[in-house]
C-alpha cells in the first residue's frame, strides 16, 4: 500500500516556485523591516564567523602537521550562522542575490526592486557584521590574547591583502554557487533536522575551500583592522568587498538561472507584478496559493500548505 504521508523533500519545481513567490514577498516587505532583519543576519552570520576563528586560531598544533584538518574544523563549525539565519527568516544578501534575479526574470518583481533590496540588505548585513565585530568581539576582550588576536589579524590579510583581485572575485563565485544550494536545499527539506544538514554540507565545503563570502568578510576583515592588521578601510572596500560582492552575484545567477530553465519554464506570476507595483499586502493563506496556482494553469500543481510552511524558513 502506497504511504500517504508526504515526501520528506519538494521537488526541484516546488522549490523555484516557492523562491520567485518569496522574492514577491521580500519585495512587499517594508524598508525597516528588511533592514533590521539584515542586520540580524549579519549578527548570525558573524558568531559562525567567530567560532570559526576561534577553531582555527586555537589549533596551531594540530595545523603545523595536519593544515587541512584545521582547515575542515573550522569550516565545520561556520555553517551554525547561516542555519540560524534560515530557521529564524532572517535577511542575508547572498541568498537574495539568487532569489530577485528569479522573481525578476519571471515578471513577478520589477527590476528596481531587485536594487532596492540589495541595497538595504547590504547596509543591514554590514552594520549587524560590524556590531558584531567591535562590540561583541573586539570591546569584550575574547580573542585579545596570542593566538587569536594574532590569527584574526593573519585571516584578515589572507582574505583581503594577499590575494590578488581576480582572485577573490573567483573565490566569490565558488562562495555563492555553494551558498545558494544551500538555500536551496533547506529550501527543499520540510522538517528541522534535513534542513540543517542539507545547508551544513555547502557550507562547510566553501569555508574549508577557502572562498569568500562578501558579507562573512564583513565581519572577518574588520576585525583584523581593528587588531592591527596593516590594511587601510578603503583596501578592504577596492579589493574585498567589491571583487567578492561581484563573484557572489555571479555565483548566485549560476544556481538561480538555470533553475528557472529547468524547473520554472512556463511559470506565469498571475498579477504578481502589478501587485507588487501597487504594493498590496502578500496573503500567505492555503486559500490565497492555491487560487494563484489554478490561475497560473501552466504550473506545476503543488500543496499549498507544503509551499507556505517552508517558504517562510527560506
């Protein structure tokens, strides 16, 4: 007898859908409220940021004969920020650089929306990042002592000094292409635990990699500034943030576009735009998704109950 009860994951189909409907409702969220939850997300993403380096300053033993395990412990522990940030529907920039090209391409955003968005949510990603980093970091004395105030100040160099500028724009790429398949898979996942997992894995392999996350650079770089690392605020910006900024776009259009061509061919957003334009209240009520998806027709048919429970955990 076949098991009535639910698959444990949507479908890839689902799983757009639910993202160019979330971009929908991102864009109907007010400007501070958008704010305040990016800077939340930068809070979230730096304490992952901080156990990171915590991990990594502390090992100097275990680095001088094994490197690559430091490497993955840190990268083991990292992924805690951004599966708070999912779980508690927090706004972080890098999934939202995947999500508005979606909602946009399809017609259920309109392109000035995508700018808005970024904009806020940079701002908002920054100034959580660098509370993070002065306040809870470098005023609370945790890591003012050898090793970590010494590893901060080396990782600060490693990411931002060091290496060349296409190179952190490539690094930004790898970054993002795993992040946003994290997004996507906790996206898919319907219950607690798979979502944790199913982010966890993208996550550790891009910290362990070494590529960079723009806004996990938000926190990491200006903490080694603020412990003495020879690198000026406006190195960080021309060299870091910028080439990182750029390469995440990138590696987010490499998970969002051939989404859209896989899974959301024909997808119609049924007056989604001219609502979002006039700015009407998004209703997430079973009644209100599954009259939108009998308009759409050519659609793929879905729970709508299913659709609302996870697309506000993305």
């Amino acid at each position: 007898m076949a098991s009535l009860d639910p698959p444990s994951t949507l479908k890839p189909t689902q799983v757009a859908v639910a993202m160019i409907e979330h971009g929908v409702a991102k864009h109907r969220t007010r400007a501070d409220v958008m704010f305040f939850k990016a800077v939340a997300a930068g809070v979230m993403l730096s304490f992952g940021g901080l156990l990171s380096e915590i991990v990594g300053g502390g090992s100097g033993g275990i680095n001088t004969s094994n490197p690559g395990l430091v490497k993955f412990l840190s990268g083991a522990v990292f992924p805690v920020g951004l599966i708070m940030i999912v779980l508690q529907g927090q706004e972080l920039l890098t999934s939202n650089m995947m999500i508005f090209p979606m909602a946009c391409i399809k017609g259920a955003v309109p392109w000035w929306g995508l700018f808005y968005n970024w904009i806020i949510v940079t701002f908002g990603n920054l100034c959580g990042s660098l509370f993070f980093a002065t306040v809870l970091t470098k005023y609370t004395g945790i890591i003012s002592t050898p090793p970590y105030n010494e590893y901060a100040v080396t990782f600060a160099l490693h990411k931002a000094a060091q290496p060349a500028w296409h190179q952190i724009f490539l690094r930004g790429i790898g970054c993002n292409w795993l992040v946003c398949v994290a997004v996507w898979q906790g996206a898919a996942a319907r219950e607690t635990i798979s979502k944790i997992v199913a982010i966890w894995i993208p996550i550790m392999i891009f910290v362990t990699c070494g590529y960079d996350h723009v806004v996990a650079n938000m926190f990491s770089v200006p903490l080694g500034i603020l412990f003495g690392a020879d690198l000026t605020v406006a190195e960080y910006i021309r060299k870091s943030l910028i080439a990182s900024y750029l390469g995440n776009i990138v590696g987010a259009l490499l998970v969002g576009l051939p989404a859209i061509y896989f899974f959301a061919p024909d997808y119609k957003p049924a007056g989604a735009l001219q609502e979002a334009e006039e700015g009407e209240v998004l209703s997430h009520s079973p009644d209100r998704v599954a009259r939108n998806s009998s308009d759409r027709g050519s659609n793929d048919k879905r729970d709508a109950t299913v659709y609302e429970a996870d697309s506000k955990r993305l």
